[in-house]
C-alpha cells in the first residue's frame, strides 16, 4: 500500500498548525487512518519519505514520526524541498506498507 503526500490538511478547511512537530503529527494521523481503513497499521508500514521546507524542522519531525514508529523503525528519508503546494506546509509525508494477508509481507 502506498499512501503519498500526506499534508497536513485539517477538517473543515481549518490552518494547518503553525509547527512542523503539529504538521508532522497532522500528517501520520492523516497516514494512520489510511492504514486502518486497509486492514492495516503503523507496524505495517516499511518505509517513509520526509519532504521539509526547512531543515532545521528535521528534529521535531523526527520526534513526531518517532512517536508512531519508532520500535518499527522503518527505512526513512528525509528530503529539504524548496515548497509545497500550499506555502504554510512545513512538511509532508509519504508512507508505504505491506498489507496483513500480502504475499510479499511473509518473504
């Protein structure tokens, strides 16, 4: 399962919150549902691409990704971006997964 570029879209159209530790918790939360409506969870997930617009934010976002994976430890990357499609975006993130009952997930 591939989720792609996860921003962090709030309901109703609502501000994305100001930090890229808030973006990075709105996007795996945005990533997580995803999964569950699969059949599938953050222990699925094999590897994960980080877009930043500033490099300084790695820390924070790492935190956050850390939160969700981090006895997972799935392959990760980060990438500094020049932008986003929507300029208050700090980040955006990329996740990919082997699905329970996947062939590939027992080899």
């Amino acid at each position: 399962m591939y989720v792609s570029g996860t921003a962090p879209v709030m309901r109703g159209g609502a501000d994305p919150p100001p930090d890229a530790y808030g973006q990075a918790r709105r996007c795996l939360e945005i990533i997580l549902e995803a999964l569950g409506e699969a059949g599938a969870g953050p222990e699925h997930v094999v590897r994960t691409r980080l877009y930043l617009t500033r490099a300084e934010d790695f820390d924070e976002v790492g935190r956050a990704h850390g939160e969700v994976f981090g006895r997972i430890r799935p392959a990760t990357t980060g990438v500094v971006v020049k932008g986003l499609l929507d300029p208050r975006w700090l980040v955006e993130i990329e996740a990919e997964a082997l699905l329970p009952g996947d062939p590939a997930a027992t080899e």
